[in-house]
C-alpha cells in the first residue's frame, strides 16, 4: 500500500448544505477521529478531507464516466 486513497471518477451532484451520506463503518470512524480530536463531527470531517486533498493523498481512477 503506498498510503493513499483511491476513488473512482464520478460526476456528483453538490447540494446547498454540504451534506454527504456515509457508510455506518465512514460514520463509525469519524465519530472516533472526532471525539478523540475533542473536534465536532463537522470540523474532523472538513479537515481530514482538506488535509487529505492538500497533502495529495487521493490518487483518482478511471471510473463509470471514463469507461
């Protein structure tokens, strides 16, 4: 493994909110980032995404729109 993470391509929809919808094991481990953070489940969200994105640790792949 070389530490990171991989998605497929994907055109998504953004909603007005920002809200997303997570499998119960994503829930589960952002409910432990945060409570061990002392962060809400919002601010650990936002930054383990920003941070992942900013230290390039999202490699993307073809996916259902490049095939």
């Amino acid at each position: 493994m070389d530490g990171k993470i991989y998605l497929p391509r994907r055109k998504i929809a953004r909603n007005s909110q920002g809200t997303i919808k997570l499998t119960p094991e994503a829930m589960d481990a952002l409910v432990e980032a945060a409570e061990e953070s002392g962060l809400s489940v919002r601010q650990a969200a936002s930054m383990i995404i920003t941070q992942a994105v900013q230290n390039n640790l999202i490699e993307y792949g073809a996916g259902e729109d490049d095939e």
